[in-house]
C-alpha cells in the first residue's frame, strides 16, 4: 500500500482509505468523490512537481502532494 503522491503519470490505483488525516479534512476528500474503492488515475504533474492532476469518477481535479499524500491507495 502506499499514498497517491508516490504515483507517477499514468499509473491507476484503488483508494484503499486515509492515512492521518483530519476528520473535517476527510469529509472535503469525500465530497470530492474520493471515496474508498474509487479508482484514480494520475494524468499530469506540474513540472515542480506540486500541483497533480488526477481524474476520479470522471472527472479531473487538482491535488497538492500534501492533499494527496493523505489517501492510501494500492495500484491497479
């Protein structure tokens, strides 16, 4: 297992749950759509490397590695 920062482009994973992140922070990440068992794919990451750009449920959203490093993921 590991988070969704670790990922490169192109890579798919299954969320799995959330590594230490606040309850209030928990509830963004869900309204988001990122929920247990939706499968991320990693599309672009910024040439710094901050922000990323995922697509969950069809749709893309931005993430910073910070923001992502709390979603425990397991590649697909």
């Amino acid at each position: 297992m590991t988070t969704l920062n670790e990922l490169l482009v192109g890579e798919r994973a299954r969320i799995v749950g959330f590594d230490g992140a606040s309850p209030s922070y928990r509830r963004k990440l869900l309204s988001l759509g990122l929920t247990p068992g939706a499968v991320v794919h990693v599309a672009r990451v910024a040439p710094l490397g901050d922000p990323m750009e995922v697509r969950v449920r069809g749709f893309s959203m931005s993430l910073r590695k910070t923001e992502a490093a709390a979603l425990l993921v397991e590649k697909v």
